[in-house]
C-alpha cells in the first residue's frame, strides 16, 4: 500500500513537473510574439511637417496615430507642431504616436485690455492670447510708454470684442509730452472745424471758451476762433514756442465781425 502510494505520487509529481516545464516553454516562446520584440522602430522628426505626410509615414511604419489640434499664428494650418513619443525615441510597432497640428481655421477669443499697460506688458498679453503686434504708433501724452489705445484694422477695439487669433493688434503709445518747440501756429480767424488739422500736426490739446458771455455757441464746429493763449507772436512781434501736447486756449464766437477777431500782427500777449 506504502509503496504504491509513493509510485502513484511520483507519477503525478513527473506529470506537474512536465506540465510546467511545458508551460514555462511556451511562455517564453510566445513572449517574442506578445512583446514584439525585435520589432521596434525610431520615432521619425514629424515637426513642420503637413498632417497627411506625417500621418502617412506613421502608418506605413506601423503605428496607431492620434491627432489633436492647438493655434500658433506664426505657423502654417495643419503643420504638426509636437509629437510624443519625441523623435528619436525607439518605440514598438501598434503604438500610437500622438501628433499636435496647427488648426486650419483660427478660434475667435474676447479682445485683451491693454489700455494703461505698458508696452512690453501689452506685448506679452498680446503673445498669451496668440495675437500679433502690428504698428506701434506714438503719440505726445503724459503717461509716457503706456498704452493710449488699441486698433484692429485702423480702427479702435474694446476689450472683450470678440477677435480672430493671430490677428495684428496696432498701438498708440504716450511718449510723454516732448522737448521739441514749434512756432506757435496761427488759427485766429479760422474755425474749429478748420483748424483742427493745424492743432493736430502738433498734437496740440485745444480748450474753448467763448469769447463773450452773452454770445451764444449754435455750431461749435462752425464757430470761429477770434483769439489765442500762447498767440502766435509776442510783444517783440516774434513767434512764440510751444511743445508737443501742450495746451492751447481758444477764444471764439458764433458770427464774430472782422473787428472782433484778433490780428495776429498786434503785439500785445
């Protein structure tokens, strides 16, 4: 009994052993085929390069692509701008290769506020919300490097408007008021209509008033300037000076007659 028990217990260890000896082949024979082993393949540089091509090449290389999409205006629609695994990597064939492409069609965001900000600030906004800077203008004011305004297509932009990525943002810029002198330009006579081109030049900052207090102003357009503080010369009968941004007082009535408006050749300030 002793005896045939030990013969059957080695009979069925010799089956366990064989069985897993078997097993341990097979694993191993098949681990080549689970693992690809011996199948790998270089990552390939796909950046700057048009979606299609890129995703051919991956296919023809045998991996799974999976595309998604992000916008840089400063890049052509379409063109992959990252990739993981990054080039160079060694990867198994089947896996997937993840592509990011520029969009073929730019997103709509709310226009950033850049007023008072300066302009470098105003330029690094400009970047996070992938806008462009276009022209910077300057423009005598007192708060020198700061942003005045903002335009899009020559024309003023609220924040919040909604505005294409990689649209051209223009800037007014302050340079602060300025240390270059002109003679003082001559507008008596002239209308407000009229002589707003002239205190333009000199980015001069009108203010009016009426020259008589029972005059009526109708038309302030219309209305005509008959003085001037600085005027145009001193009394010495020469030109005064006056800089960028500076004030400029205008006196004007509605119909003034030839006498009521000042002569620019009478010497008194």
């Amino acid at each position: 009994m002793n005896q045939n028990f030990k013969r059957s217990f080695l009979f069925h260890l010799l089956i366990v052993l064989g069985l897993c000896s078997i097993l341990y082949i097979c694993f191993f024979a098949s681990l080549h085929w689970f693992t690809k082993h011996g199948q790998e393949q270089t990552i390939p540089n796909l950046r700057g390069k048009d979606m299609q091509t890129a995703v051919a090449m991956l296919k023809k290389m045998n991996f799974e692509v999976n595309v998604d999409s992000t916008y840089e205006p400063a890049e052509k629609p379409l063109m992959v701008l990252k990739q993981v695994p990054d080039t160079g990597s060694i990867v198994k064939q089947g896996r997937t290769v993840f592509l990011t492409v520029n969009m073929l069609t730019p997103p709509a965001i709310p226009m950033p506020n850049l007023v008072n900000l300066s302009l470098r600030s105003a330029e690094m906004l400009l970047r996070n919300n992938k806008l462009l800077v276009g022209d910077t203008i300057y423009k005598p004011d007192l708060a020198s490097g700061a942003v005045l305004e903002q335009r899009f297509n020559k024309r003023p932009i609220k924040p919040g408007e909604m505005i294409v990525q990689g649209s051209k943002i223009s800037l007014v810029i302050g340079n602060g008021l300025g240390n270059q002198e002109y003679d003082v330009p001559d507008v008596t006579g002239l209308t407000i209509d009229d002589a707003g081109t002239i205190w333009n030049q000199y980015n001069l900052q009108p203010v009016l008033q009426v020259a008589d207090q029972l005059s009526q102003i109708t038309d302030t357009a219309q209305a005509t300037i008959v003085d001037q503080r600085p005027r145009a010369l001193n009394d010495k009968g020469e030109p005064n000076r006056i800089k960028n941004g500076e004030i400029i007082d205008l006196f004007i009535l509605q119909h003034p007659t030839p006498d009521q408006i000042y002569n620019a050749g009478n010497t008194n300030k």
